[in-house]
C-alpha cells in the first residue's frame, strides 16, 4: 500500500512539471520573408573565379 502512495505522489510530481504541452507555434511564426534583388551576385557564371569552387578528389590527393 505504501508503494501506490509513493507513485501517486510521484505521478502528482510528473504531472505537475510534464502535464500540458507547450503553447503551438504557428508556421508564420517560425518562417521570415526576405526580397532578394534579381541578379544579385552570385547568380552568373564568371569563367575566372570558377576555379575557385572547383573540387576533384584526384587532385586533392596529388594523383
């Protein structure tokens, strides 16, 4: 009998820290809007700096 005592008052306890959920956060609320001018840099293909971000494992390793 002692033992249901000692889980109720634990449940009690849980329920008390745990017993509802958090308020709901609306899609609105965790997405931001932006303007983004059209052609900004970044958006061309430049031919001189295109070394730059060019990856090959071939040569990373000296092959």
């Amino acid at each position: 009998m002692n033992k249901e005592l000692a889980t109720d008052a634990e449940a009690a306890i849980r329920h008390a820290r745990f017993g509802k959920l958090p308020e709901r956060i609306r899609y609105e609320d965790m997405t931001t809007e932006a303007e983004v001018a059209p052609g900004g840099p970044g958006d061309g293909y430049d031919p001189e700096n295109s070394w730059k971000f060019y990856s090959c494992l071939a040569l990373d390793l000296g092959l």
